[in-house]
C-alpha cells in the first residue's frame, strides 16, 4: 500500500511542473502588551503565503518572514486524479519540547504525510488512508457531517440545527462539543469546557467578551509533559478598522490584568 503511496505521490509533483497561477497573501502586526505587574513587551508578526495552482493541483507554501530570515511554515499539495484526491504535507513543522507547563510534545516526531482519498459512488462517502496506513470514513448526510478515523478511534460531527451550529468529538471514549449561534446579532459560543464567547457590533467595529473556564492540572504522559492547571479568567477585545486599511485590537485579559494593543494589517 505504502508503494501505492508513494506512486501516487510521484505523480503529483510531476503536475506541478507548470504553474499557471501564483497568488500571494500575508498579514503584519505589531502588538504591546503591558503584562499587568510584570515587565511589559513588544512582539511583531509577518506571514506570506504563496498558492500556486495548475489545474487540478495547488501547492501552498505559507512563510514566517520577521525573522533574521524567512522560515517555511508549511507546505501543502493537493492534487485530483479522477475519484482520488491525493494531499501532501511535505513541510516537518519542528515543534517545542520544552516543559512549562502547557502539555508540550516530549518527542518531535516528523509531521510529514501523505493521504489518498477515494470519493465512494455511495452516499457521498469519502475513504482516505495516509502514508502510516490510518484509514479515515468521512462524508455528509441530511446537512449532518460526520467523520470517523478508524485506527485513532476518533469520531467528529458537526451539523446546523434551528439557527444553531453544533460541533461535537469523541476521543476514544472522551467527548467534547460546542455550540454557536447568533442572538438578536450577537454571536454566542458555548464548548464542553466552559468557555463563553459572545461577539457584538458590526463589521468593523466589534467589541468580543469571552470567558474561559478553570482548568485543571494534567499528568504528564509517555508523549507530553504536565500541563498546569489555570484559574478562569475572562478577556475583553475592542476591534476597529481603521482608513489607512489597518485594524486596531485592544484586549484586556483577568488573567494576568492585562492590556494588549495589537495594530494588523493584512493583503
């Protein structure tokens, strides 16, 4: 199977020899943060992404320019060959293995895969198998969309039910959910850990509250380190778009008495 794989693989890079169409996108920001009691500090953002798409097939490269020098993200392939989908993670992401406190990985294994999907002719089924042989069951029904990773034993379904939309998981036995929908033009979001979020104003000009429940500690594990456990707190964010094509976030956080002015842009 891993050779079949690896064929088609082969054949999507060779399709994208010619590109017939590049787009480019990126975002900046600039953002103070006063800390509360602590020392405050000053952190900037800048991200492009190339989409490049020759019939078929599209490869997405995304880039972290404010660096000393640019640093790939991800890159991404995504072909189709008749009823087969082939997409490629072809980017080993590194990821920190440092313990403070946040569930960091242990190990950094390669994020690098392969997934060929098969569109099945019955009830609009989708079959996908990537390159360590777990096979994925997906597909919508009744405006009801389910997906179903075998090996994993991993379940998620999402749905619009009377105006709200409903988003649950079952991981091998533990569910989460939440649940969002729109009151006399405020966005509210509920999930299975407490978190609250409500969005008022109109595009442009939003004011966002969110609560966020306490957490508690998590062991460590044979994978990840302990994760600490963090008393509720809430946040509140002004957003406001500005003439020169800007936006300016204000964001106060009970978490650390907190004030973040954030200045974005994006092209």
């Amino acid at each position: 199977m891993k050779k079949l794989i690896a064929l088609f693989a082969t054949t999507a890079v060779a399709s994208t020899a010619a590109v017939g169409s590049v787009a480019l996108s990126g975002a900046a920001s600039v953002s103070y943060d006063d800390n509360g009691t602590s020392a405050s500090s000053t952190s900037y953002d800048a991200d492009m992404t190339i989409v490049g798409t020759a019939g078929g097939t599209t490869l997405t490269a995304s880039y972290d320019m404010d660096g000393s020098s640019l640093s790939t993200t991800a890159v991404d392939m995504a072909t189709t060959i008749g009823p087969v989908t082939i997409a490629a993670d072809m980017h080993d992401e590194t990821n920190t293995t440092t313990d403070d406190g946040d569930g960091d990985i242990i190990t950094d294994g390669d994020d690098r895969a392969v997934t060929v999907s098969l569109s099945a002719p019955v009830g609009d089924m989708s079959i996908a198998l990537d390159d360590d042989g777990d096979i994925t069951l997906g597909g919508t029904w009744a405006g009801v969309t389910l997906s179903h990773n075998i090996d994993d034993d991993d379940t998620t379904g999402s749905a619009s039910i009377a105006g709200m939309d409903v988003s649950i998981t079952n991981d091998g036995g533990s569910t989460t959910w939440s649940i969002g929908t729109t009151v006399s033009g405020v966005a509210l979001t509920l999930d299975s850990e407490n978190d609250v979020t409500a969005a008022f104003g109109l595009a442009g000009n939003t004011l966002t509250v969110s609560h966020f429940g306490a957490r508690a500690s998590v062991a460590s594990t044979a994978t990840v380190y302990s994760t600490s456990a963090v008393a509720a707190y809430t946040t509140a964010a002004v957003s406001r778009d500005l003439t020169s094509g800007a936006t300016l976030t204000a964001t106060y956080s009970t978490k650390d008495d907190s004030l973040t002015l954030k200045a974005a842009v994006t092209f």
